[in-house]
C-alpha cells in the first residue's frame, strides 16, 4: 500500500508556563549517557470522530502538550554533551501533516515500514531533541498521533507515564501523577570517553515485520517449555516462552550451523525500580532500566539451546547487589565496551527483545477515547523484537527487526508460520469485527 505524507505545518511546542532558573541545568544519570541516541516511536491510529473536526482535536492535542511539558519540562529542552538537558523551553518539534490513505487501509493492511511516513525525523536523528510530535490527518477523517522520545532521556515506563499526562490535560483533568527528576542521584553520572552510544545503529537494509500469536497459540508455546525437563519447574512466562520461541527459530532459519568462533547471545531490557532497595515508586522519570546478556548453551543439539533457563538465569543476576555495582563502580561500562569492541569485529550474533506487555500502552485518550490500534515503527537496529499486548483476545503482536535477507529466511520458516495467526489485519473491536 502506498501512502503519501505532506506537511502542513511545524513548530516548537512551548511550556504553558516557564521553567524556573533552579531547574535549568537537568542532569543525564550513567544511564542515561550510555543509551543510544535514538527516538522511542509510537504510532497511534484514531477513526473519525463525528462531533470534533481535525483541527479541534489537533488544537486540543498542542495545548495539552504545551500543559504537559510545563510539568516534564526536560522534554522541552536541548540534550548538550550526553551530560545534560539545557532546559530552555525551546520546545518539542511538532508537525502538522495530511496522508492519501484511510484508516481502514492501515487496519487491513498493517505494515510497520509504512508507520515511519507518521514520523517528521529519522529516529536517529535524536541528537538534541528530547521529544518530538506528529499529528497526521487521513483522508476518511480519522487521525494519526505520533510521539518519538529520545533514550537518551527516559526509558519506556518513562514515555508512557508522560503519555499518560499529555492525554489527562487534553481531557481535562488536573490530578496528575508528578514525575520525580532524580535519577542523577540515583546512577551519577561518569566519564564515558571511548565508549560509542551509536554503536549497533544501521539504516539501510532493515526491514520490520509484525507477527500476531494468539492465545491459544501462547499457551501451546508455553507448554513446549513447561515440558521440557532441561527447565527449572515454574511454568514460563508469556513473554519468556515466546522470546525463547522466536530466537529459536531465528537461529534455526539463518544460521546454517553454530559458527564456534562466534558469540550468540540474548538481549533482555529489565526495569530496575522494583529491584531496588527499596523499590521505587514508576514515578521516578529517565532510564531506570538496564540491558542484561544470556549466552545460549550452542553445544547443545535440542534446538533451544537452554535458552530459557540462560534467560532466566541473567534477569535472576539484577538484584540488590546488581544494582549496587552499577551506582558505584564502572564495571557495567567496561563490560559494554567490551561487547562493543566483540559486535565491531564482528564477533557477535545477538538478538534483543523487549516486552512492552501489561505496559499501560492504550492510555492516550485525548477525549475521543482510545487509539483502535498502536505500534512501533521500522527502527534502526536489526535482529531486534518488541512485544506489544493486542488491544483485544491476550494475544501478543511481535514487532521484530532485521535485515532484509535474514527476515526473508525468517518469514519462510514454516515452524515459525505455523504458529503465527495467518490474519494480519487489525481487530477494531473486543467483539472481533473487523475494520
């Protein structure tokens, strides 16, 4: 499906009120500094409503934004040095647009690589912008919201919780959950020369593909694991059932044999607040998160490698003590270089996922309800995969990234397609009538 995006109009969006000289200076915790400058996506899909011109809403949209960033005023701001934000209130690009398509196109064909025509920057274009905002108008009425956050500023819990405030003061609302800035304080910021944030981008020849299992299919998944004996006794988790299930098969599909010389390994995003002591409210606003590596068993010749208990395993590890070593020393930084150095030699066959699952991911109800659909977009590292609940039915969606010639082994893989729902287009309703 071909989809034409032309630009209307672009600004900064300001803070309703000014940020104080206090606050000017809103420093980037170790955290912070090591993610990659890259934006966050999310692309939100909203059909006509009958009683709000586009306009309206697109009014209601920048006020409410200019409201939200009076309470997030480091969005508003300008990242210097990967040390600090300059909180200026110079704004968050915004950009008005209108697409040649209709939303029921976009529901029946859903393709990620269209959804970056939604977005006004590359995603690695986060350079200095915290945040930037697209309102897209399509032709049957019906509306496109898109936010981009920098990693650089906040991890997901971070983004949605903004979300969260951006759509209350769009509906009104005035009691809202106030951020706490103080993740400096709790991970300092360090001296992070030699070490590349950039490390791992690739533009060209990345191709994003959205892969539906439903319940019933999880569940079969999941007593795959269950059954095996190799397994500690508790029943995997969605998410750990269908992460071991996909890397699997990624590995079956593209990796002819287990290269010896080579690293496999896994990429888990975890968050760190609940694993504090004490935990920490999810208030707390940057990246409270850290990324934790398990190696697959490749010796083993039963196809899943041990994986799910190697996952396991690496999350078990991010405990008091983990995070204790993270405040305090920098060996967490020279274990990232030193993955960076193995991935530019070439060293490394890794794959991350990330779950966005229970996240509170359809809460931006600008007043004329929730999105009928969401997702991410085509980003800008391959053998990457996110997890994102459907709206309707416990199923989960996989938004999964990788080059182009592997994501043709991948999607020929017949174990794979078996499990995957053969319908691709967007459920509108819990009632499961299609758009």
């Amino acid at each position: 499906m071909k989809i034409d995006v032309d630009v209307l109009s672009q600004e900064m969006i300001k803070p309703s009120s000014p940020t104080t000289d206090h606050l000017r200076n809103y420093q980037l915790s170790f955290l912070d500094q090591i993610q990659p400058p890259v934006f966050m996506p999310l692309v939100m899909f909203y059909p006509k409503e009958p009683d709000v011109s586009n306009l309206d809403q697109c009014d209601r949209i920048k006020k409410s934004l200019s409201e939200a960033l009076s309470v997030y005023y480091p969005l508003a701001g300008r990242i210097k040095d990967n040390a600090f934000i300059d909180c200026n209130d110079e704004g968050v690009l915004f950009v008005e647009a209108k697409a040649t398509c209709h939303l029921s196109d976009i529901l029946e064909n859903p393709n990620p690589n269209n959804h970056n025509k939604f977005i006004p920057l590359e995603l690695d274009d986060a350079s200095e912008l915290p945040a930037i905002a697209q309102v897209t108008y399509l032709e049957c009425g019906g509306l496109v919201v898109f936010l981009g956050m920098s990693h650089k500023v906040a991890d997901a819990l971070s983004f949605f919780l903004f979300l969260d405030c951006w759509a209350a003061f769009a509906r009104g609302e005035t009691d809202i959950i106030r951020p706490k800035f103080d993740s400096a304080t709790l991970f300092p910021p360090t001296d992070t020369s030699g070490f590349q944030p950039r490390t791992g981008i690739i533009k060209e020849k990345i191709v994003a593909r959205r892969f539906v299992f439903e319940a019933s299919v999880i569940a079969a998944i999941r007593a795959i694991y269950a059954d095996n004996k190799n397994i500690d006794a508790r029943r995997p988790t969605r998410v750990e059932a269908l992460s071991a299930f996909i890397w699997s098969r990624f590995i079956a599909a593209t990796q002819e044999k287990v290269n010896k010389e080579k690293m496999y390994t896994v990429v888990q995003a975890v968050n760190l607040r609940t694993r504090m002591d004490p935990p920490l409210p999810n208030n707390h606003f940057g990246n409270i998160c850290t990324a934790v590596v398990a190696v697959p068993s490749m010796d083993k010749e039963d196809g899943s490698y041990d994986i799910l208990n190697q996952m396991r395993e690496a999350i078990r590890k991010v405990n008091t003590e983990y995070v204790k070593e993270l405040q305090d020393t920098d060996e967490h930084l020279n274990f990232r270089k030193s993955r960076e150095a193995s991935f530019v030699k070439g060293e490394l066959v890794y794959f991350s996922f990330t779950s966005l699952c229970k996240f509170p991911v359809y809460v931006a109800d600008f007043g004329w309800g929730m999105p009928v659909w969401l997702g991410s977009a085509r980003l800008t590292f391959k053998n990457l995969c996110c997890f994102f609940d459907t709206k309707y039915g416990d199923g989960i969606e996989a938004w999964v990234q990788m080059e182009e010639e592997d994501m043709a082994k991948l999607e020929a893989d017949e174990v794979l397609l078996s499990y995957v729902s053969p319908t691709t287009k967007v459920k509108a309703s819990g009632g499961g009538i299609q758009v």
